[in-house]
C-alpha cells in the first residue's frame, strides 16, 4: 500500500471516487509492452514492480488487477467482471476487457481504471440511464440492453458510443489469464498493431492512437498528428513515461 500511495502522490488512502481518480491521473494506460513481444503477467508482484517502481502504466487486465487488490486490503466489495469492447462496433466480440463492481456507501458502482481516456473517470453508480457528466461535455450512463449492461459515452452534444457490454457476472483469475493471453498475443488484437496510450488530467484526458494525440481539456478538444520522431518526447511530457531498454 506504501508504494501504491506514494505513485499516486497521496499519504493515505482517500475515499473511493478520489483514490480512482488519482489512479487515473498517476498511472498511464498503455499497450507499450505488447507492441514490443513482451509478456504481461498478472501476478500482483509483476504488478506492483512495473507499475509502482518501475512507473511503468498497463492496461485493463494490469490496472484493474492492481486496483481489486487495493480495494480488498480497505475492505471494499469488489467483485470482477469482463466486458466485450463494443467502441460502437455491435459484433459479438470476445471478452478482453476487465472492470469491477464495487459496493460504496450501500451502492453498487461500475469502478475501471483500465479503460483509458474514453472510460468513467469516477464510480458510476449501477442504474440504468442514469447520466452523470464527470468532465466537462463528458457524459456516461449504463443501459439495460438484450440482457448485456452496456456502458455508453457521450461528447458534448454527439451520439452515445457503445463501449463495452458485460453480463455482470463474477469472473475469476483464470479468466483474467485467458482474456490477457488473447488481448496480448493474437495477432489480430488491436493491442499487437497500434500503440495505445492515455493519462486522464483534473479536466479531461490526453490519449494517443496510432500517432494521434488528442488533448480534451475544459470541454474542449485539440487533435494532432505526431511525426515519429515527436513520439518518444510526448510519451515522456505528456504521458509521464520514460522507457528504458530493457523495459
């Protein structure tokens, strides 16, 4: 817990909505590992030592892991789930996305720290199309559909995007261990062809797809296209990453 507190420059354990947003603004979401053929392991140790020490950043399966395990230790019910990605495609796709129920204040809420920028930057309370904007011209809600819990989002005055559905049902590690074997070695996972990174800020996120680095700020949004060689620097600036060889 030390460590875990100290990466998200905190002296204690807030409560819940505070300690997921510092999780979100200290720890990057990002596929770097994968892109270079490396494995991801989930045991707590793998964990602790590349995202606390190493201030490396992960992704779902890696955040959500992290996160379960220090809700646990302050006495939270935590119960994990999978999702199917959707980000408005409605194909049955596998479930390669982990996220957690957790209880606060006698509610249940919909808690992911590994969804990246597009995801809830808060707990989400477990009702359907309850709405709540956590920045600003950001909204999200849960909708009840074809017996799937679908977590939808919306910029500004745009369309509900569909991003992920899930079942609502217990999942266990071994199902963790399949959905990230999936996610980081078939070749054609997202994960393996594009680089995937995020780091959410007091009012919105910055996230880089593929070269495109997007900055949502007050309502506001600015998009660029990185030159290759721009990307090692805005990686370290902007993301708080500084690779290393051997990492």
């Amino acid at each position: 817990m030390k460590e875990y507190l100290e990466r998200l420059g905190l002296s204690r354990a807030p409560d819940l909505p505070e300690l997921m947003r510092a999780h979100l603004r200290s720890i990057p979401f990002e596929n770097l590992s994968v892109l270079a053929g490396r494995p991801v392991p989930l045991d707590l140790e793998s964990l602790e030592r590349k995202l606390l020490l190493e201030k490396r950043g992960g992704y779902c399966f890696e955040h959500n892991t992290l996160f379960e395990s220090i809700l646990r230790s302050l006495n939270y019910q935590v119960v994990p789930l999978q999702a199917r990605v959707r980000r408005g495609v409605h194909e049955v796709r596998p479930h390669t996305h982990k996220l957690l129920r957790v209880v606060w204040q006698g509610q249940e809420h919909l808690v992911d720290v590994g969804f990246g920028g597009e995801g809830v930057s808060q707990p989400l309370p477990w009702i359907p199309n309850q709405e709540h904007e956590f920045y600003p011209g950001v909204f999200h809600r849960l909708v009840w559909q074809d017996e799937l819990w679908v977590l939808q989002c919306r910029h500004d005055q745009g369309d509900w995007l569909d991003l992920y559905a899930t079942e609502n049902r217990r999942t266990y590690p071994v199902d963790d261990e399949m959905g990230n074997w999936y996610t980081s070695t078939f070749p054609g996972s997202l994960f393996r062809k594009s680089m995937l990174v995020s780091l959410h800020h007091p009012t919105g996120y910055s996230s880089l797809f593929d070269g495109l680095l997007k900055l949502r700020k007050d309502g506001q949004t600015v998009t660029r296209q990185l030159q290759p060689e721009e990307i090692p620097q805005v990686l370290s600036e902007t993301f708080q990453l500084r690779m290393r060889d051997n990492q």
